[in-house]
C-alpha cells in the first residue's frame, strides 16, 4: 500500500512539474517574442518592449526558484464539503497545496497556492476542528522525487483505510531535526496554525509578533510578507516591501526564503543600510549609541540646520564691479524670513533666500548707481541682479549666511566642531557632549544612519536641479499610465500585469530598475508595508526613520523584549512603539500576537538560557519547547577544544563560535591556523562550516552546535549584556558549549552541571 500511494503522488506531482516546465517554456518564448519586436527609434515603443522584457524575466525567475519541494501537502474532502466532484477515491475530492497555484491547459486548479483561503485547513485544521477536511497529508521530496508521505487523519472512517506506516515523526519533526546550512530555509510546508493565523492577520495597522527564542518569528516575518504581497498585489506591487534585520548576516541568511516562496519584489536591509550612499558596518560604543539613539538627537539636528540660516552681526561691504556696496543685517534677516515662510527644506528654500537678498541688493545698488549720476532705470534691474549673482563677495556673503548643505556634511560638522556644538546644546553636560566627539572623517556609524536620515529630511535635495527632475519624473508618470493601458491591449497581456505597475516601469533604455531596486536607491520612498525582525533592538530615532519609510503605519514588527542587547532599546513594547505611533488617532490599537511553542531550541539549552535570564532581572516570554537533545550543555576551557570535540562526534552542521567583538580576531585567527578554510568571519561565515560571529550578528540566525566563549564578559560586556547572552546561548538547535575558565553567570551553573 505503502508503494502504491508513493507511486500515485509521484506521477501527480509528475504531472506538477511538467506544467511547471511548460509555463517556463511558454514565458521563455514570449520573452524572446518580445526581444525581436522592432520598435524602430521610438522612445515609448523601446520602454514598452523592456518592461514586457522584464515581466517575462521575473516570471521566468520566479518559475525556476520554486521548483524545489514545488508540492508539499494534500487535503482530502467530503465531495459535498468541498462542493466538488468526487475524484474516485473514497468520495473524497483532493486538492494538492503548493508554494505557487498552478493551472492546467483547460485552466482548472491542479496545485492551490499555500496563500490562497482554500489552503488555509493544510495549516489549521485539527481533530477537533478539521475545517471540512477528512485528511491532511505530507509531501516530503527531494528534488523532484517524492520520498515519504505522512498522513493525519480527521475522519474516523478513513482510519480502517489507513495503514500506520503512513503515520510517521512528522514533517514538522524531520524539519526541526534536520542539519542546518548556513541559510535559512522556509517553513512553508510545516506552518503551525498560531503561525498561519499571524500570517493571514489584516495589512492595516501595527502588529507586533512577540516570542521567545526559537518560536518562529523570523519565518513568521517571512511568510507574512509572502502573503501580504500575494494577497495584495495590486496595493503593494507599485510600493513594495520593506523587511529590516539586525546586521548584513542575517539578510545574508534569510535572503533565499522569499524567492523560494515565489516573491522577489522585496527590499532586505538592515538599519545601516537604510540612507543611500552610506553603508554603516559598525556601531558606536554603547554609552554614545545610547545617546544618537534619543529623541532629542532630532531636536538638534533642527537647530543645527535652523543654525545654519545666519544673519550678520554687523554690516559688511562687498565690491561688485570695482563698486562697494553694503550689506544690512536687516536686508538679510527679511529675506532668510521670506525663505522660512515657504515652508520647505534649507536647501529648496535657500533658492527664495537667495531670491529676495539678490532683488534687494540689486534695488540697493540701482539706487546708488542712480544718486551718482548714472543714467539708469527699473530695466536695468535684471542686469545688476546678474551681475551680484557671479560676483565673489556676494556668493561668500550670501553663502555664509545661508550655505547649502548634504546631510553627512552636517553631521560632520556638528561632530567635529565642539564649539558648535557645545552652542547648540548649552543644557548638556561637557561630558555629553564629549560621546559626540569625533574626527571629521570618521566612518558613520549605524547609529548615524537615522541622524543622516533625520539631517536630510530637513535640508531637502542638495542639487535644485535634481528636485526639478524628480518633479518631472512624477508628472511623466501621469502621463505614461495612459501609454500603459494601451500597451497592455496591443500586447493582450491584460491579467498579467496593471496599467499603473507598468507606467510604473516605463524608463529609458537600458534603466532595468525594479521596483525593489528603485525603492532601495531613493531615500524618499514610501513602503506600503514594513517588516522589522528583532525590533527590541531599535532606537526611538530609528524607529522615527522607519515612520518616513512607512508613513501608512502597516508594520509588522517581531521580536522579543527579553533579547534586546542595545544599550538604546525599550524595557517594552508600549515603550519601544512611542515613536512610531506618535501622533497617530491609533496610537493605543496596535495588535500583540504571542508565539509561545519553541520549535528551534532543545529544552534542556532553552531551560538553562531562561534561567540565566531570570536571574538577571530579564522578562522573558514563557514558551514550551517541543523536544530535547541527546547532547548536554559541556562547559569547557578553551574555545578550539570545544570545536574539537563538536567536529569529533561526526554529526556534521553547522557550528557558531560567539565572541565579543574585542576578541573576534584573535580568537578567528587561532582557529584558522587549526582548522583551515572550514572557518569564516561574519557573514563569510555562515557559508563555512565554522562560523566565527559576535552576539550582534548571531541575533536571528540557528545552526546546530554554538560555542558560547566567555559568557560572564558578555554579560559585563554593557548593560544589556543579559540580553545579549541569553540570544547567543539559544541559538543552537542541538549542542551547546560554554568557554569558561570560572564560574558560570548565575542561574545556568547548575543546568550546566
């Protein structure tokens, strides 16, 4: 029975992948097709031809990543519960679940979408409540070939049917078990209802996702943004998906789960690389981190720009043309408030400052001109505004007065120049104002990133010329949509894609930009929804960088409190949202979701962790883990013998060394004359068996054994140094080892023993 039921899913699933194939084949040629139109050296036709190019190119992307485990699941219905036909088979309708939906030539449904309502029993139904469904069963594959299949019976008369071989540890099991990789795979196939239910909550508002280690909220993250994309396509086609993480590391990690779930249109950063132009590696030291991270960062970064709109103290002359002229204190202090009144950012007001002293001045001037005899009128005003305009005292005069500035500029300025600084801030302390302190050519920092961000939403666009062109881009647009609407009929590609997502696409020849692509070079791109994954971590100044990027407030933010590391987080989460929810009518409405099973961390590791978290005084979530390990927690004395010992048990995986940043070096250099290539630094790491990381870039990832090094510097290593050793000891999903010469931090010496 065993063989027949695996040779009946196996030509089925058969069946899958020859559709597969031959919607690859069939947009393969449409792309090829739409190569060889001849659209002569007509703009329009040339944009039109590379949008269609690019759509064809992403289908066919996305057909090719969702060719592993392409199948994952079946249900089986009551005929009349399902309102279908019965197929044969115990009057029971089947319908197979996917990672895509796909169709067959008569376009009848052969494989469901995971997103779509009808697959929602795979992930939620149960004995007690099976949602109509009599059965429920696992695909397990590898590659193309189904290698086992595990069923879950609803129905009691199916079970005289039903052969026990078939009952096996569990998809979810075999999943949770399995070696890890150094990426991140999705959980698509194994999906627990409290999961699902997250997953399919509404796009409106903030849902904050709250868990311990190991529950899952990553894949959450993920698997939400899946389905928000699918199931509002056409809101977040055009305005896309923004997911933040903690560090380059963990997007390395998690990089592969949306393509393979069929979604490419997404933009994975993390903090550091949210403005433009600046990526930010690093961090500040915890003291001056905490201080950038403060709301009142913004409030001097609005004087400083303010600072920078000066009036003169006294009169100064200027020559222009081999005359003097005399600039008033007065003349500029009416025309720096003319420029105020616009409303509109330093640099784009600068051009109304400007303005009015150049007419007052070049008023002035005529007036002088005429008292000396000189044959002059209004007409000749043009000319002398011209003239003051190229003139060099003037430039330096009105530049000093009012100087056009980039954000990093700024920031290095206000850093580097103490006296500034110290007017800015005359309630601070010289102590406080000392963290600030540094050279004007140091590297930002990820506490900068917000700072920069802040700086450039009050200086607005540097060059004027290039604000012009984005406001021509946007009229363009408006433009385009019409052009679109009747693309799309001349090619009858009508329900493939919208006239405003190819408008959206239209450029010159040879810009290619997607979407993703587009949003993650424009600083002033607005998202329709937001993911951030360990969100404890985030600053009240990051969390204001985050608003701009999604002024509509649809976040999803997962994370859990008792993890937060960052000497700038919020003790909870009505704390950590103020910034975002400031000023909003709902700002007492956002929605708590709480995971509460531990699928990651064997219990005996999840067990020792939360009791050191305990003991420090941290609020940890109470959550249930779901087995255990064969291997206890070993404490050893030196960090190479615990690598030696995990890589002599011949279990293979994946194996973290954590370590303070002030010992990384070493600490990677000794373990490379040892173990060779097999060792990586940071994110090279998770592509090696060894990975050599900091509390700070473990946060999010797993792999099978961890080598905790030194646990009592990292709790001494900052205030929330608890935090940042309860991340680091659960991210084992087997082994653990701690580096220890001494006593262990209270409230683990005794799991450990």
């Amino acid at each position: 029975m065993i063989d027949s039921e695996l040779q009946h899913e196996q030509e089925y699933v058969a069946k899958l992948y020859a559709r597969l194939d031959a919607l690859q084949r069939e947009a393969e040629q449409q792309l090829d097709a739409v190569r060889l139109l001849d659209v002569g050296g007509n703009h329009q036709g040339r944009s039109e031809r590379d949008t269609f190019a690019r759509i064809y190119e992403d289908r066919i992307v996305q057909l090719r990543e969702v060719d592993e485990r392409l199948a994952f699941g079946r249900l089986e219905f009551a005929a009349e519960a399902d309102d279908g036909e019965d197929d044969g088979t115990n009057g029971s309708v089947l319908r197979y679940i996917g990672r895509i939906g796909l169709r067959d030539e008569n376009l009848q449904p052969i494989l469901l979408d995971w997103r779509v309502p009808q697959a929602s029993a795979f992930y939620q139904a149960t004995a007690a409540t099976p949602l109509g469904a009599r059965a429920r069963r696992h695909l397990l594959s590898k590659g193309r070939r189904i290698i086992r299949i595990e069923d879950e019976i609803f129905d009691a008369a199916l079970l005289e049917s039903q052969t026990k071989e078939l009952q096996g540890e569990g998809a979810l099991l075999a999943a949770l078990t399995a070696q890890r990789t150094g990426r991140m795979s999705d959980i698509v196939a194994t999906i627990q209802a409290e999961q699902d239910r997250i997953n399919r909550s509404d796009l409106r508002g903030v849902l904050v996702v709250q868990g311990g280690p190991g529950t899952g909220k990553t894949a959450v993250a993920l698997h939400r943004a899946a389905y928000l994309l699918y199931s509002h396509r056409d809101r977040l086609r055009s305005s896309g998906v923004l997911i933040v993480g903690p560090s380059r590391s963990f997007l390395q990690y998690i990089e592969a789960v949306l393509p393979s779930l069929g979604e490419t249109g997404v933009v994975l950063a993390s903090v550091g690389q949210l403005f433009p132009g600046v990526e930010a590696t690093h961090d500040d030291p915890p003291a001056v981190a905490a201080l950038k991270g403060q709301s009142v960062m913004a409030d001097l970064i609005a004087r400083a720009v303010r600072s920078r709109q000066r009036v003169p103290a006294r009169p100064e002359d200027l020559e222009v043309n081999g005359d003097r002229l005399t600039l008033h204190p007065q003349l500029v202090s009416t025309a720096i408030a003319r420029a105020r009144e616009t409303g509109k950012p330093h640099n784009e007001a600068r051009v109304t400052f400007v303005k009015n002293a150049l007419a007052a001045l070049s008023r002035q001037w005529l007036a002088q001109l005429t008292d000396a005899g000189n044959s002059m009128d209004d007409s000749d005003l043009p000319m002398l505004r011209e003239d003051l305009r190229s003139a060099e005292d003037v430039r330096i005069a009105l530049n000093t007065a009012w100087l056009p500035l980039t954000p990093q500029k700024l920031l290095q300025d206000l850093y580097a120049r103490p006296q500034w600084l110290a007017e800015l801030t005359p309630d601070w302390s010289p102590e406080r104002r000392a963290l600030l302190r540094r050279e004007r050519d140091s590297d930002f920092t990820i506490s900068d990133i917000p700072l920069l961000d802040e700086a450039a939403g009050y200086l607005g666009e540097y060059n004027i010329a290039d604000a012009a062109v984005k406001r021509e881009a946007k009229q363009q647009r408006k433009r385009d949509i019409e052009n679109a609407e009747r693309a799309i009929e001349n090619m009858q590609v009508g329900g493939l894609v919208d006239a405003k997502s190819l408008a959206d696409n239209f450029a010159e020849l040879g810009d290619r930009a997607t979407t993703a692509e587009k949003a993650a070079a424009d600083r002033t791109w607005t998202y329709g929804h937001v993911v951030v994954d360990e969100a404890q971590e985030l600053s009240p100044m990051q969390w204001r960088l985050l608003l701009r990027r999604g002024p509509s407030r649809s976040f999803t933010i997962v994370g859990d409190i008792a993890q937060a590391a960052s000497s700038a987080a919020a003790s909870t989460w009505k704390e950590a949202l103020a910034p975002l929810l400031n000023g909003s009518p709902e700002v007492d409405r956002w929605r708590l979701e709480e995971l509460t099973v531990n699928y990651r961390t064997p219990s005996q590791i999840a067990a020792a962790a939360e009791s050191m978290a305990v003991a420090h005084g941290l609020s940890v979530t109470p959550s249930r883990a779901v087995r255990s390990s064969q291997w206890p927690i070993e404490v050893v004395a030196d960090a190479a013998e615990a690598v030696r010992r995990d890589r002599a048990l011949n279990e293979g995986g994946t194996l973290a060394v954590i370590v303070l940043e002030s010992g990384i070096q070493e600490l990677n250099r000794r373990l490379t004359e040892e173990f060779g290539s097999a060792v990586g630094l940071g994110p090279i790491g998770l592509s090696r068996d060894i990975a050599v990381i900091t509390p700070q870039e473990a946060k999010g990832l797993e792999f099978d054994s961890v080598v905790v090094v030194d646990p009592n510097a990292i709790l001494a290593a900052s205030e929330r140094g608890a935090g940042a050793l309860y991340v680091a000891m659960t991210r084992a999903t087997q082994r653990l080892y701690l580096v220890s010469g001494g006593t262990l931090p209270a409230g683990i010496f005794r799991e450990a023993e």
